[in-house]
C-alpha cells in the first residue's frame, strides 16, 4: 500500500485550503488521506477538566465535519481523521514519521498576528519532517469540481542549484509535474564568479557574461539528464537568473502551482534548519511550496 497524504486540520483558512490541496493531491497519487488535529497542550499549566473535555469535543467535531466534506466532495478518496494532543509540531512530526510519504500543512494557524505569513509550527514542520512538507497558504485549496480533476494545474517550479543538487527535490518536482500534466520551470540562480568582476569598475563584458550562463546552462542540463530521462512526458524548461536565489525563485512562482525547494543538507530533528533559500521564500511566497528533505 502506498504511503498516505497527511493533513493538519485546527479549524483556521490555512488548514481549510490545506486539506483542499491535499485532498486533490492525495487523489492525483491515488493514496489515502489522513486528517490530523492536535488539541494544543500548555506545558506546566494546569487546565481544568472541563476545558480540556471541551477542546478534545471541539478538535473531535472539527475532524468528523472536514472528512465528512472532503468525503462528500470527494466520494472516491479514502479519508479519514483522528486527534492527538500536546505540543502541536511534535504531534504532527510523530504521526508524519509514522509512514507518510506528504506531510501537508497550512502556512499559518489560528494564533499569530494577522500580518504573519508564516508561522513558527510551520517552519518547524518544513524543518524537521522526514517526509516532504508542502506549506499552503490561505485560498490555495482547489475548488469542490478540481480537487480529483487535476484542472488549473499550470506549471511546476523546481529551484535547483546544479553544483549541490538535492535529487530528492529535483524527484519530487518532476513526479508532481508528471501527475498534473503540467510543465516544469527548472530555476537556478547563479551569480558571477568573483574573479571576473574588476575591483575598481566593477564591469563585466557582455561576451564574459554570456559564456559564464552557456557554462552554467551546460551544467544544469548535464545534472537534470537523469530525471529528464526518468519522466520523458514532462517537459521541463530551464531559467537561469542573475539573481539571489530567493528572489529568483519569487519571481518565477507567482503564477506556478506549486514550488518545490530542497533543504538544507544539514537539517535534522530536533535542531533542523530550513537552510536560507528555503526560509526566505517560506516568508514571502503566496504559492504552496513543497520543501523536500534528502533522503525522503
């Protein structure tokens, strides 16, 4: 049995357009989809009986209406929910460990302040998850009719970095262009090398620029040749940008479907880090960004 799409619920605009997103992705892959709402705990804070009967109620009712809805959207998705309690990232993280192949969760939740594009629980989930991590923003979700239909897809955006690629992000892309039908945009951000800019002017010859792009164009199909051979349907367009990495990667996914991201090699549970791409975008992109971890 293939692995399942798990989803984080808690009753906010984020999670509602991240069970969307989920269910539809969940129904591309032709997985189950596992609902999870956790019932925070407040550490070293007594809370009485009653409150905590009536947040247990409160997730209970919340899970039961949002599979009972995508079900009705969705009659042929297999769909079910359940409630954990205590600290709401490592419950997510303990139950995504449990074999799922998508963690799915919204950028933010309901604390916070208004203006906050994404928040702490989110980040560590991108961080530390051992599965791929989409973050969906509010008004992402697919519309009732698009959620099996796989309609609306436009194109996928991979930001890939040739010289230190993350295959498993570069994987992840590709299969999520396949299942759309949709194109993949390949963006790498490269930058001059620093031998080649004069100290004084700071000058570089149109004819030093163009052959310093063929090399890193060169080395970007060389590294991609694997996954093009491996997913032959997709077709796959590069674009190299003169750019910071994040910027480059913001302006290419405003009107994609989704942008995926590796992270950071290094990042590990329990002190797992983004990597500085991967947060920056976090904070200021408005598409669904799928972070991929090595080895996933």
């Amino acid at each position: 049995m293939q692995s399942p799409v798990l989803a984080c619920v808690d009753g906010s605009a984020c999670a509602a357009a991240a069970a969307a997103w989920a269910a539809r992705e969940a129904g591309l892959r032709g997985v189950a989809l596992r609902l999870l709402h956790v019932v925070p705990g407040l550490p070293g804070v007594a809370v009485p009986a009653s409150a905590s009967d009536h947040l247990r109620e409160t997730g209970t009712r919340l899970v039961r209406r949002t599979v009972e809805d995508l079900t009705a959207r969705c009659p042929e998705l297999d769909v079910d929910g359940a409630r954990a309690e205590g600290d709401v990232a490592e419950a997510v993280l303990d139950a995504a460990a449990q074999g799922a192949g998508l963690l799915v969760a919204g950028t933010r939740g309901t604390g916070g302040f208004p203006d906050l594009v994404v928040g702490s629980t989110a980040l560590r989930l991108a961080a530390a998850a051992p599965c791929p991590v989409v973050l969906v923003p509010p008004r992402s979700g697919a519309a009732a009719g698009d959620l099996l239909a796989g309609r609306g897809a436009r194109a996928v955006v991979l930001g890939f970095d040739a010289h230190r690629p993350v295959g498993e992000a570069a994987d992840f892309a590709f299969s999520a262009a396949e299942l759309r039908a949709a194109r993949l945009r390949v963006v790498q951000a490269w930058v001059l090398p620093a031998e080649s800019v004069s100290p004084r002017s700071f000058v570089v010859t149109e004819e030093d620029r163009a052959t310093w792009e063929d090399r890193e164009a060169l080395d970007l199909s060389d590294a991609l040749r694997p996954w093009q051979g491996k997913y032959p349907q997709v077709k796959t367009t590069f674009d190299l940008r003169l750019l910071h990495p994040a910027e480059a990667l913001l302006n290419a996914s405003r009107d994609a479907h989704l942008l995926v991201v590796g992270r950071c090699a290094e990042a590990r549970p329990p002190e797992g880090r983004l990597g500085p791409v991967a947060h920056a975008v976090l904070h200021h992109v408005r598409r669904p960004v799928a972070v991929v971890p090595r080895g996933a």
